[in-house]
C-alpha cells in the first residue's frame, strides 16, 4: 500500500505520458475521480472513466497529446505531502506560470482549481500544480 495515493496518480500519469501511452490506470478515490474531473475540464486529458477488474476499481484516464506526439501535460508537481501540507487562505492562493497552468486544492466546498477559490473566496489545501 501506497503512503501518498495521490502522489502515486500523478506519477503513473507522469511516467505515461513520457511513455507516450495512449491511456493509464489508476486504482479509483473519490478525490482522484475529482482530480480527473478538473483535468478534463481543463483540457489536460481527454477523458475518464471509471472501470473495475475483479474486486478492484480503476479510473483509466486516456491522455492527450498535441502536434508531433508532444504531451498537453509538460510538468505535473505534488505540493501538500503527508509530512508537510500546504494550506493556503483566499488571499494567498498561487498563480502557476503567471496564469498558464492551474493549482488543484480542497476546500471546504469541494476540490477545485485555484481560480474557482479565488473565485468562490475560498482556500484550502494545495494538492498539485499541472502545467
């Protein structure tokens, strides 16, 4: 068992997408189906779905590459570890490239980007940085 699931997620998108692999599984979480969500919305990947093999449920994300096989996703960071979160209040939620990638935090009104709390006047913890 994994120490840190949504570390893992972004690893195996990570490592498929430099692997050029057209999709990736990853075992399923209400707050992965969340993170998949925002990444589709945002135009990250093309899509998900939920499936499941036996007992296990899986969320297969198809990824989504530009001009020339070159992944969308150039870079995708954890920020709030197990051993150090990082909580960041409405005033001071980060902008990613100067607005050209996002911030995926919780909040209390659910898992968002950091433009939607800015927007909704919320902070909370900051889980990853996709650019």
């Amino acid at each position: 068992m994994t120490t840190d699931p949504i570390a893992d997620m972004l690893t195996r998108i990570r490592n498929a997408l430099k692997a050029r692999h057209p999709k990736v599984d990853v075992p399923a979480s209400r707050l992965k189906i969340e993170i998949a969500r925002i990444l589709k919305d945002e135009g990250y990947i093309l899509n998900y779905k939920l499936t499941e093999e036996g007992a296990r449920k899986l969320i297969r994300i198809y990824l989504k590459y530009g001009p020339d096989a070159q992944p969308v996703i150039s870079h995708l960071e954890r920020v709030s570890r197990p051993g150090c979160r990082v909580y960041v209040g409405r005033r001071e939620i980060p902008k990613v490239l100067g607005g050209m990638g996002i911030n995926i935090l919780t909040t209390p009104q659910g898992v968002m980007t950091g433009r939607q709390a800015r927007k909704a006047g919320v902070g909370g913890e900051v889980l990853c940085q996709i650019w």
